[in-house]
C-alpha cells in the first residue's frame, strides 16, 4: 500500500475533536523544530495535540492505515534533532497529557508524558518525597522526553539517570495498540525487559502516553564547593581523585569559554582568567557533607587549584548550580551553536577534553565545554558565526572530529541528549555494524512500515517518508 497523506488528514478531522488540531501552517511553524534547529526540518500535514491514550491510537491508527509519518513530541527542549517535523508528516504534540498523581505509599508519581520536569518535581515534595533526575532544562523539559532520550543531569553522578527510576510505562505501538509494561513495583522481573527497551527509544518504537516512576525521600540540604584551575589537566586530574574516594551529589564542570559566557550573563564575579572550575555538592547529613566537601577541597588543592569557596549556605550554592545550569543559554548568546553530548570512561576525561580544546584551535573555531564531569559525559558546543560561511564548514568539521575522538576513546556519540538525526551519520561507527543490524531487526520487529519518528536514530527504509 502506498502512502496517502491526503485522505490521512481527512480520516483525522473526521474522527478526532477540531480543538485537538492543528492545521495553519502559521500555527504548525513552532512545531517544526526542536532546540537542534535542524536545517532539515519539514512542513507538518497536520498537528494533533491529544489529551487521552485513546486519541493517541486513533491517530496512530490513521497514520499506519496510510502509511504516514508520525513524530512525537514533548516540550520540544531536545538537543539533537529528535522532534525534527517530517514532511507531510503528524506531528503528536504530547503536551496536554499533563496530569501527576503522587502515591507516597509506594513513593512512586504516575505522569502523562507532556507534564514538565519541574512538576514532577513540585509535586514529590509536597510528599517530602524527590525526584532525583534533573536535565539544566529541568524547568522547561518534560517528563515524555526525558524517557524517551534516557536524560540525565547535574545529580547523576550520584542518583543515576531517567531509566533508573521509570517503573512502567504505557506506549501506543506502531499498529495503534496500547501496552503498559511495567508498573508500581519496585521487583518484577516477569518477562523479557521490554520497559527498558522502550527507555531512550526517542519516539521510534512507540509513543508514551504515560509513565510511573520511583521516588525517593527528599534530598538533604547541600553544601557546595566551587574549585578554578589554571589549565585543564590540573581540573580533569581532580575530579579523577574526587571520584575515587567518594561519590559527591554533584560534579560539574566548565571550561574557559564557558566561564566567560556565564559570567557576561550573571555579572556574578566569576575569574575569567581560569583555564577550567569544578562545582561539587555534598547532600550527606550535615556533618558528613562538610567533611566531603573539605577532602574534595583537599584534592583540589592538591592538584593545583588556584582557588577553592566553600559554602553551606543555600541561596550562595544554588547561584552557582543555577550559572552551571544557564550555561548553554548564555554559550548560544554568542551565536548559533552545534551541541555535542559525548562521553568517555573517566579515566579518558582528560584526553576528551584536552582533545577537543586542541579540535578547536586546529580548525580556528570556538568549542566551549561544560560537563557533567563525575560520569565523563561532556556538552562541547560550538559556536557558529552566523554571517561566516566558511566557519560554518569548519564547525561542523569540528563536529565531525569530536565524535571521532570521542568513539577512539572508547566513549559515546551520545550520553543523554539522544542520537536524533544531528548524531546518526555516526552511530554506525560507534555501535558496529553487528550491533547496528539488530537496532534495525528490533526497529522492523516493532515498526514494520517505519512510520514512527523515521530519521531519528536510524536511516529510515526509505527515504524521503
């Protein structure tokens, strides 16, 4: 059966509500792109902005009757052309699927995918409960997102990321069936792992129109360190030292480039001169966290830190969490940016880092990296002049060479932020073409026409749909 765009938008407005759709293609503009901005970006058919898990198949439905393109959609936060519009493509904006109910009996929050971070958040503590995953877009991104990259944040390091806390999930597969795998348990080991397979499938393998996740009891106060380093190697040496001695709440890092753009956003006196800072947060019982913070200050030291500023104080902690957190914000004041996320072994953060400052000045562009340092996962972005054709070409050379070195290095293309569309030229490399076959045999198995998100992680079996 061929495709037919046409009568699927007709089959749509037929059975679906008129205030659910989108079809003003003025109005249809905001939809086509994620934060990635992918140049490639199409023009949707239609948008449907559902409110129930059955409307969600009915679209589905439609779309597999005739053969047409569906892209989920949460926030549109993403950072690697995930939510990029297909032509003539649905896009399924899941933003109205908002609803949480905590049960603190369980500690787990059951969500609609469309629900933000930062609610999900609001609504645990008002159990005393957390929860722990926290991308810097926290207050902007939404939980259906989140899932479907597996994203992380400045906590990991500690409290490890999305998948370690999604109990079950209910996703509409390719063929318009809803499944809800998965639930309120914290053992269950029934059947093969299919929750987890769905976990960072980046809308490929279905559409989540639910999620339950754990909670745990709400994080202790934090106390916080922030460390400058004269070159690099002194700051990526200390956070090796700090890892093999404790596991901090949180370990951030910023490079040059970064502390300067923070600091021409914030004013907040940050040293502009330092090659690297460390910010560290202890959230271990007041006592405890002052002696983790002091043997972190210790390390630090140790390995050449020009200056160390230890607070306990909650308002001085959360300012330099909140300037870690704007940093890509204040990085793309400067300009377009193209936004790595690619992560080493911590043993190879040094040559990771190191090797992407010398990617920087081999092809005379501006790389700034920040870090979540305590996993080795890093966000280089480089900034692209926008009147300077030739940069353009040098900054996506860059692009390209990051990747490699992250891949030689025995790292990923991709830490949290997904492989997208932005990443796929480079997956094939970094899984292998044994294990790049079966992504595809689990891909056909699940989507047979390939009508789910097609381009986002894999290319698609035809191109052009």
């Amino acid at each position: 059966m061929e495709r037919n765009d046409a009568h699927a938008l007709d089959d749509i407005i037929a059975a679906l509500p008129a205030d659910i759709l989108v079809t003003d293609p003025v109005s249809m503009e905001a939809y086509r792109w994620d934060r990635a901005n992918d140049p490639a970006a199409g023009m949707p058919l239609v948008v449907v902005r559902p409110t129930t898990t059955e409307q969600v198949q009915q679209v589905v439905k439609i779309a597999a009757k005739h053969r047409t393109p569906i892209v989920p959609r949460g926030a549109g936060t993403g950072l690697s052309g995930g939510s990029t519009a297909v032509e003539r493509g649905i896009v399924v904006s899941l933003d109205r699927m908002n609803k949480i109910e905590v049960d603190p009996v369980t500690r787990t929050v059951t969500a609609g995918p469309g629900a933000l971070n930062a609610e999900v958040k609001a609504a645990a503590a008002e159990h005393g409960l957390w929860y722990p995953p926290d991308p810097s877009s926290f207050e902007i991104c939404s939980i259906g997102g989140n899932v479907a990259t597996n994203a992380g944040g400045l906590c990991c390091v500690k409290y490890g990321v999305t998948t370690d806390y999604v109990l079950g999930v209910t996703v509409v597969l390719a063929d318009g069936r809803a499944v809800t795998l998965g639930g309120p348990r914290i053992k269950d080991v029934a059947g093969l792992s299919l929750t987890k397979l769905f976990v960072g499938s980046e809308g490929a393998l279905g559409l989540f129109t639910e999620v339950q996740l754990r909670l745990i009891p709400a994080q202790k106060q934090p106390t916080t360190l922030v460390a400058t380093f004269p070159t690099l190697d002194a700051a990526t040496e200390a956070v090796l030292g700090i890892i093999r001695q404790m596991r901090p709440s949180m370990l951030e890092f910023m490079d040059q480039p970064t502390i300067n753009a923070v600091e021409d956003a914030t004013k907040m006196g940050l040293d502009r001169d330092a090659a690297a800072m460390l910010i560290a947060q202890s959230d271990e019982p007041s006592g405890a966290a002052l002696d983790e913070i002091w043997r972190i200050e210790e390390i630090c030291n140790a390995t050449g830190a020009t200056e160390c500023f230890a607070t306990d104080d909650p308002a001085d902690g959360e300012a330099f969490v909140v300037a870690r957190r704007m940093a890509i914000p204040a990085i793309e004041r400067l300009g377009a940016v193209l936004l790595e996320d690619v992560g080493v072994p911590l043993p190879r953060l040094g040559d990771l880092v190191l090797g992407i400052a010398e990617i920087a000045e081999n092809n005379d562009v501006t790389i700034a990296t920040m870090a979540h340092a305590g996993d080795g996962n890093t966000h280089p972005l480089i900034v692209l002049e926008r009147s300077d054709p030739a940069q353009h070409e040098r900054a996506h050379i860059a692009y390209g060479e990051v990747m490699d070195l992250a891949i030689s290095l025995g790292g990923t293309i991709t830490g949290e932020h997904g492989v997208g569309r932005l990443k796929r030229p480079w997956l094939a490399d970094y899984l292998g073409a044994e294990v790049l076959e079966l992504n595809h045999r689990i891909k056909k198995a699940l989507d047979p026409d390939g009508i789910l998100n097609p381009g986002s992680i894999l290319v698609p079996d035809k191109p052009g749909r």
